[in-house]
C-alpha cells in the first residue's frame, strides 16, 4: 500500500500511530547490529548478510530498547536540537534533489499488503519513474556514505518492490549549514546491485520477524550478551545495596541505644559513687575526672578591663566520664576489702 504525505502527514499523531504496527527503516539498522541472537531463526547464511561489518555505534538501540520505545517504556534517544535540524533542512533538500531529477518528489508510506510488519516512511519518492531519495542532516560531514544509510535504503528499496513498485536509482542527500545559514550539500548514489536486493530482503525477513514475533505479542525479545552482563552486574551491585542499607540501619539503631544506655549509666554512676571517681562492677567501669581548665579570652576581650585577673574568666571545670566494657564479661572475681566489694575481671578492658 502506498499512502503519500497528503493523506499521511509525517509527524502526525496518526502517522505515530501507523508507524508503531511494524518494524520502520529508522529501525532496522540496529536490529541488524544485534541480528546475532536471533540466530535461531534467521540462519548462518541470512546473518552473514544482514550483519553489519561495524560495531554497533552508540545511538544504535538493542532489541529490547527497541520493545521498550515501541510500548512507551522508553523514549528513543534524540536530541531536540538535531530533530529540529533535520525537520527544517528536509524540505530544502527534497526541493533540490527534485529539480535535480527534473520530477517532482513526495514523502510517502508504503508496505506491501502481504508484508504490513514491513513499512517505509520515505523522505521523497516519484512513482512513475522510480526515483527514491533519503535527506540527512548531519552535525559533522561524512568522509563516505555511513553504512546504516545503506541497509536503510536497501529495506526501503526492497518494501517500494514488495509492494509493487519499482526503484531506479537511491539518491542520499547529505545537507547541512553554517552559522550563517549558508548550506551545504552533497549527493551519494547507492547502487542497487544484486548484493543490496539481497540484503534488503534479508532485512525484511529481520524486521518481519521481530514485529510478529515480539511486538504483536508483546513478547520482550532475548538480551544481548553486554546486557547480561550488566544485568548480572546490576543484580550483584542491587543485593550489596540491599546488605549495605539493612547494616546501616542496625548500626544507626545500635548507636541510639548506646547513646540511651550511656545517659542511664551515668545517671546510676553520679547517684552511686558516693564521692568516689567511679564504680565498677561486672566488667563494666564508669570514671570521672575533671578536665583541665582553659582561659576564656573572648570573654576577658569584651570586658575590655585593662588589669582584669584572667583567672577570674576561667570557666568552671567541665566533668567528663569515661565508660570502658570488657571484651569477656565473664569471669568476674569477687572479694571482701577493707573498703567494701572491690570487682574485677579477667580480660582486659576496650574503650567506648
């Protein structure tokens, strides 16, 4: 079926809407960088054709991104500005390769009705003479024609013949400007040999496969073997996370009962000691001592007295205390002393 833009507009909800009943030339090329694990169905010989030579740049989603975008899980990765970019140079380029050609081009939809998983949007086509175009903008010049725009074209060409129409020649249009709008263009043909009609039907039977198979079953497809290996990586990092946060929340707990318990033993010491520096009992010992008094010369600045006593601005002496724990409470010697019970223990003793 051939839908052309007038019917269709590119970018309209109802354009999304077609878009997202099967597999688009935007997608394929990625499908095809991780054609691997589908394997199963595609053979040894479809792969060695399909698979692209490069790795797979950065932008080029995996499978299961590609299910995500598709079900609104994930958004695709595309900078506003570059969308913009694109959207504003298109026309101009199609305008350009038209009077080029000496026909007038037309964006169009089209997937063939025995093959609907399988569909194009083309920048600019001419039915009549078969005359297919492809516009891209991009932010850098390319040394050579990057090898997604061919498998992309080769899907386009092979969906145009699917559907009963015909492909003379693929022209990409590399267009792009300056700061001062001054624009740039460059023409690359694409032949479409033998070896590009094979590939694009092995991308249609690719891009079939994974629309039928995944997608109309909203069925997620298999992992690459990087996102296993991540995923294990996540799933380690999430179970030392989980360990990490329940020991801190034990330790935070453990140290609101120790301040507790050290404001109840001192209480017991201060009423117990009975002008003693301390007690002891049980491997447990609490001991006072005064610490050392300091000069407060902040306050003897601002009482600006020239012959002021500076120990007359002394703060009164602080009482710290000092709670040691053995490490072994057990066993603890008891005794008769002159004095009264005298404890002691039998392992040394650790600081709090």
């Amino acid at each position: 079926m051939y839908i052309p833009e007038r019917v269709l507009p590119q970018g309209s909800a109802e354009w999304l809407e077609w878009r997202k009943q099967g597999v688009g030339g935007s997608e394929i090329y990625s499908l095809a960088c991780y054609a691997d694990i589908f394997s199963d169905f595609l053979g040894e010989t479809r792969l060695r054709v399909i698979k692209p030579r490069k790795t797979p740049p950065a932008w080029a989603a995996t499978p299961i991104q590609l299910y995500r975008e598709h079900f609104g899980i994930r958004k695709r990765q595309i900078p506003a500005f570059q969308a913009e970019r694109g959207h504003r140079l298109e026309p101009i380029a199609r305008e350009l390769a038209a009077e080029t050609l000496g026909v007038p081009l037309e964006q169009a939809c089209v997937y063939p009705d025995n093959r609907p998983a399988c569909r194009v949007s083309l920048d600019g086509y001419h039915p009549e003479t078969g005359h297919l175009i492809e516009v891209k903008a991009p932010m850098n010049p390319w040394e050579s024609c990057p090898e997604y725009v061919i498998w992309q074209t080769a899907y386009q060409a092979e969906v145009l013949r699917q559907a009963g129409y015909s492909v003379t020649d693929i022209l990409i249009l590399e267009i792009g400007d300056d700061a001062n709008g001054e624009l740039s263009v460059r023409n690359w043909d694409i032949e479409d040999t033998d070896r590009h009609q094979i590939l694009g039907k092995g991308l249609l039977d690719l891009g079939e496969m994974f629309y039928n198979r995944y997608l109309a079953t909203a069925t997620p497809p298999p992992y690459t073997r990087q996102e296993l290996f991540l995923i294990e990586q996540d799933e380690t990092l999430l179970e030392l996370a989980v360990q990490w946060e329940e020991l801190k929340n034990e330790e935070d707990s453990l140290k609101r009962r120790l301040t507790e318990l050290r404001e109840r033993i001192l209480t017991y010491a201060n009423t117990h000691c009975h002008g003693q520096p301390g007690i002891e009992g049980y491997g447990l010992s609490v001991r006072f001592s005064e610490t050392s008094t300091r000069t407060d010369y902040r306050a003897a600045l601002e009482a600006l007295a020239p012959h002021a006593e500076l120990s007359a601005f002394q703060r009164v002496s602080n009482t710290s205390a000092t709670i040691r724990l053995s490490t072994v409470n057990r066993p603890v010697n008891v005794r008769d002393s002159s004095d009264g019970m005298t404890f002691s223990s039998t392992s040394g003793w650790t600081s709090y």
